[in-house]
C-alpha cells in the first residue's frame, strides 16, 4: 500500500467508517468528499510532517548512502527455519540440524562488502538489515560477561537497554545455564528456551523508548570444529506505549532520563503515541578460528514501529540503531578490565543487597548530578524537564531494579574509566563495589 493510501485508510479508521478495501471505488470516494475537505488535509499533512520527522535518518551512527542488497532467497529460508525454533509455537528443539543453516554459517563468516547495507526478506511486514562486528575475545570470555545470569545486561548493553531480565527459563532449575562451562564437551547443540522483559533505552532520534516482553531462545553447538552461539528472539506482543526519554550529551556516555510521559521528545509532536508493533532477531557469536581469540558477531533484525498502526521502519533505521549497539559492545566486550567477570558478578551481588534506603539514597546524589548537567545541557528550559527535579519527582519513579541496574552502569564507566578520582567518590557504596 502506498503512503497516501496507508495516511488516508487510517483517516478512515479514525472515524470509525469501513477502511477504503472494504468498500467499493464509489463508496470510498462519497466517504472523502462528505468530510470536511479542510480538515481531512489537515490530517494528512499533519501526519505527512510526523512521518517525514520521525523517518529521517538524523543521528551519527550510520548512512542513508548505504547501498541496500537483499539476501539470497536461499538464507531467507534458512532464517526461517531458524525463527521456527522461538516463540509459542516452536518446533520440537530436538529437531534442531545445524546442517539446515550451513549457507547462514558460511554468509556470516565471509568478508562482506563496504558501502553495502543486507537485509532480509519481510517478516510480517517488519523491515529488517543485517550487521557485524567482530570482537577480540573468545567465545568462553564473550559468553561469562554477555550470558552470566550473576551479570545483569546493562553491563554489555548500556546504549540500547535500560532493564533487562529473563521472565521465564525452560529449564529444571529456571534459571540461565552457564553456557562457557558447556563449550569443552559439547556433543550435540544445546537449545535454551525463556521469556525476557526488555526496558530500552531511549531512541536517539524521537526520544521514544518501550517496554516489551520477547520469545528468546538460544542455540550452543559446534560447526566444523567451531563454537557458535545463536540467540533467536520474537516479540511477544506489541510494546507499552513509547515513553518520552531524554540523552543528556553525547550518547556515548549512556546518560538517559526516562519519564513516564507518553508521546517523544520532539517539540510539537509529544503528543505522538508510538509502539513497536513486532521485532524479531537471529543473532550469531561465531568463532572465526577454532578456540581462537576473534568472534564474529552477525545480527539479522527485524522492526515494525510507529504510530497509528503504520510502520515507520525501515532497513536503515535499523541498520542505524545496530551500529549504535554494537559500538558500544565492542568497546565493552574488548576492555580488559571487563575480563574480570567475577569482580563484577561481586559488585552486582553487593548492589542487590543493599537495603531499599541505601539504594534511594545514591540514586537520590546521582540525581542531583543529572540535574547539574542537564542545567549544563539547557535541558532545564523545558518545562518539563525541570518538573522532574522538582520534590524528588523523577526519584520517585525508580523502583527498585532501576535503582540497582543505574548504580551498575555508573559502576560500568569507572571499570572503563579506570580513572584516579572515582567518578563514582560520591557513591557511599563505592569502596565495597571495588573491593
């Protein structure tokens, strides 16, 4: 369906009327032409201006240049069998055959072209792009700070998660395996099958961040002597309504306010209610060298999100918010001071256990640190903004898992930082998070 037909079917909808493919040329036309001409362009060129601002392309982490190149059918098929194996519906896991995405396997290993953005073929009308990475570690290293279930996943996520945490595990314990004591004696593939509740984090462009549940599954196994792990995921309904989010500076340094406002943070256009109607992802952590020290991480994404109904995704959105993520993954994943995973897993146990007043006590002294850089920023001029330093507001939306994950990611840039002066002096907890 063209755009003008997509913006007028909603008009439709929006009064309640039958949508133009339920009636017949004539009838449709009668329907336009009863309405108020002024105001039916009104509300077309309204939402022509949302869409044209909420579609452009306008942060630093990639290129509307890109070439688009569509994958072979071939690995169009091979996703699919793979997407069989998440959600409610999946096949039986021991069905799985590494042998069914042996042409997958080999497109992620081999060197692809610059200037080229892949994508795959639509999955329910969501748009999709493929990216990669590589990292400089190994797999067993990789999977101890990404699949810890002693690590929460900010630590590795920070610039597209907020929370995240796993719902439901299929297992006999219920809880997250962990998967690098596998790798030795691997056998024959292991599947892992949940549910994980994901907060993100605020996108750079409208400010919109969402709060969904996904199907997860993931796959250990072995592929011509080397170790792969693919995580699947399916979204398991549509999002909470988008909430307006704020990037305080650079989006480098993972400074983000997130309120309770529905609509983005665009002026004039708060009033937008967005959701991410569907996503799906295959992603590969795959060995480049048997046991060796480089990990090729490929990610196949697909996104349906917007307003009204319509999808306002498209393959270079996505391919901009991977880019995004996997810039900031692989600064993490490469530092070596975040190879020391169990001083990590110990600062995590240390934070989980502080009592509730000590937890809203530092998050009340980090506050007051947003506050001075958002006054900084100019941030304060809007209004509401402002508001949420006022009588403690914005504190007093933390529950407390937001509280906890929000000192860890502090925690993240001082392991990064390695700096003298502890960003982090004004934490009365540091000196035991360090120790």
């Amino acid at each position: 369906m063209s755009l003008r037909a997509e913006v007028a079917d909603r008009c439709v909808r929006s009064r309640s009327l039958k949508t133009p493919r339920e009636l017949n040329l004539t009838e449709f036309i009668k329907t336009i032409l009863s309405m108020k001409i002024k105001a039916f362009c009104g509300y077309v060129l309204y939402h022509l201006i949302v869409l044209a601002l909420l579609t452009h392309p306008v942060n630093s982490y990639g290129s509307s240049a890109l070439e688009k190149h569509p994958l072979a059918k071939g690995l169009d098929t091979e996703l699919a069998y793979l997407l069989s194996f998440v959600g409610p519906n999946a096949v039986d896991p021991d069905s799985f055959s590494a042998d069914r995405i042996s042409a997958l396997l080999e497109f992620v290993a081999k060197p692809k072209d610059d200037g080229v953005l892949y994508h795959a073929a639509e999955i329910n009308g969501a748009s999709s792009a493929y990216n990669e990475i590589d990292i400089a570690r190994s797999l067993e290293e990789i999977l101890r700070l990404t699949y810890n279930p002693d690590i929460p996943s900010v630590i590795t996520m920070p610039s597209t998660l907020r929370l995240s945490h796993w719902k439901e595990i299929d297992s006999t314990n219920h809880t997250l395996p962990k998967l690098w004591e596998r790798l030795p004696n691997l056998a024959s593939p292991l599947l892992v099958t949940g549910i994980e509740h994901i907060v993100n984090s605020p996108d750079y462009s409208s400010g919109a961040y969402f709060e969904y549940d996904l199907y997860r599954t993931l796959i250990l196994m072995k592929h011509d002597g080397r170790s792969v792990l693919i995580s699947l995921s399916k979204q398991r309904d549509i999002s909470d309504v988008g909430k307006k989010g704020i990037v305080i500076g650079p989006d480098e340094n993972w400074d983000y306010i997130y309120t309770d406002i529905p609509g983005v943070n665009k002026s004039g256009f708060g009033w937008v209610k967005s959701y991410m109607y569907d996503s799906y992802s295959v992603s590969f952590y795959s060995e480049m060298e048997a046991g060796g020290s480089r990990v090729r991480y490929g990610v196949f994404k697909w996104v349906s999100a917007g307003f009204a109904g319509i999808n306002l995704a498209r393959s270079i959105h996505i391919h901009n918010g991977m880019v995004r993520f996997s810039s900031g993954f692989k600064q993490i994943l490469e530092n070596p001071r975040t190879a020391d995973t169990p001083a990590i897993a110990k600062a995590w146990k240390t934070v989980e256990n502080l009592p509730e007043q000590k937890l809203r006590q530092i998050t009340e002294d980090h506050l007051s640190e947003l506050e001075e850089r958002c006054a900084t920023s100019g941030l304060l001029a809007d209004k509401q903004v402002a508001a949420l330093f006022v009588d403690q507001q914005y504190l007093n939306t933390f529950d407390r898992e937001e509280m906890q994950v929000l000192i860890m990611l502090e925690h993240l840039k001082q392991i990064l930082n390695d700096a003298k002066t502890p960003t982090l002096s004004y934490l009365p907890v540091y000196q035991k998070l360090t120790n």
